[in-house]
C-alpha cells in the first residue's frame, strides 16, 4: 500500500489549528467529514471513534508524529489525511514528545489486513528523521501534499 493509494492533495493541511489533544480531534474528524461530503453527524461519529480508538493506547508513536485511526461503515476504501499542526500538542505520545505532525487513517470496517499494511507503511516512512523534517518545512496545503509523495518515492 502507497500513501498515493490512501492520500488525496485535498486530505491535507498545513497548520491545523488544535491546542489539546481532544481539539485536534475534533478538527481533525470535520476536517476528513468535510472533504469526504459528510454532515456534522458523521464527523461527531468519526470523533468518536477516534477518542475511543486513543483510549486503548495512543496513536502518538514518537519523533512528534501520531497516526490516530478508526474503521468506520459506509467508507469504501482507506482515506488518509495528513495534518501539520500550528503548534506542537501532547498526544499522550510514546515517548512522551508534542505532537505536531499527524496521518489519519479512516478505513472500511471489513478492511483489516490493509488496514495494517497502511499503518506499517506509513510509521515506516515516519521514522525518517529527515522525511519529518521536510514535513514540518511546509507552509501549505499543496506543498505538505507534495512533500509527503517526495518522501514515499524516495522510499
């Protein structure tokens, strides 16, 4: 699985606004509602998948990066979306570092072995210390977009 397959120029944003984990959260699910055509009740939906997802262990794997995800019905395929944060939040993370670059996963409930091939590759591709780095370069949705397909072909 490619970030290309899961990863849409309009799935990014460069300077989400957050403040806490829960806020960013919540951003985060309208901001994927959003671009997905959903209503209010479905990004409240998708938040709460999220927060439960987060109560089992958090996302946050380190390096300032977390990869929150959900599976949720009525999605047809794995939708990613990758976040820069404005400003570096605590997400609980593993070792204990802010959190300011962020991939989302939302994946179709019956999905599981893509699922977990997406996730592997993208904590992969976020371990790079230099792959991060140009990450937090950016300063706009398209260039965070483009950065991110740079990295993976690189790869």
């Amino acid at each position: 699985m490619k970030i290309t397959d899961v990863l849409a120029p309009t799935m990014t944003k460069c300077d989400l606004a957050g403040g806490s984990k829960k806020r960013v959260l919540e951003n985060l699910s309208a901001f994927i509602t959003e671009q997905l055509g959903g209503d209010a009740e479905q990004s409240d939906g998708l938040f709460h998948k999220l927060v439960a997802r987060e109560r089992l262990g958090s996302t946050g794997i380190g390096e300032g990066v977390a990869i929150p995800h959900c599976r949720a019905s009525g999605v047809k395929r794995i939708h990613g979306c990758l976040i820069k944060l404005q400003k570096p939040i605590d997400f609980d993370a593993l070792d204990d570092q802010p959190v300011d670059l962020i991939f989302a996963l939302v994946v179709p409930e019956e999905k599981n072995d893509e699922h977990l091939a997406t996730l592997a590759r993208i904590a992969a591709l976020m371990q790079n210390e230099a792959s991060r780095q140009s990450l937090r370069q950016c300063s706009s949705n398209e260039e965070l977009f483009a950065t991110a397909i740079q990295i993976e072909r690189a790869d």
